[in-house]
C-alpha cells in the first residue's frame, strides 16, 4: 500500500480578503435601531408601571363592576 496518497506536496493556499466597510456600517444601522426599538419598548412598560395607563385600567374595572351588577 503506497503513502503517497497521504501526502499533500504542492496543495494550494487561498486566502481570502472583503470590503467590511458597508457591512460595519449597516451592522450599525441594525445595532442603532435595535436600540432605539428597546428605549420604545422601556418607555412604554415605564408608563405603564408609572400608572399613566391607570385611567384606562381603572375604567376597565369599572365597566366589569357594571357589567357584574347588570343581570341578563
């Protein structure tokens, strides 16, 4: 049984380079909006937690009291 066939004499070296530049600059993009999205998203749990939406809730429950008082 013959080795040669282990042997890799003259096998071919590729490298290979890319332009980066637009995608960095539209991996940024995403990572700015993907920010942006997740103040959006902490602004609102905010309000909610701040009881800005207790209007609503608080209208909500009422109607529910009504709705419970009113037989059918």
């Amino acid at each position: 049984m013959s080795l040669s066939s282990n042997i890799r004499a003259g096998a071919t070296y590729v490298e290979v380079t890319a332009e980066t530049s637009r995608l960095q600059r539209n991996l940024a993009l995403a990572r700015e909006q993907l920010q942006d999205f997740g103040r959006a998203c902490t602004s609102i749990g905010k309000d909610l937690l701040m009881g800005k939406t207790v209007p609503f809730t608080n209208g909500t429950v009422f109607l529910f009291k009504i709705s419970l008082e009113i037989p059918f």
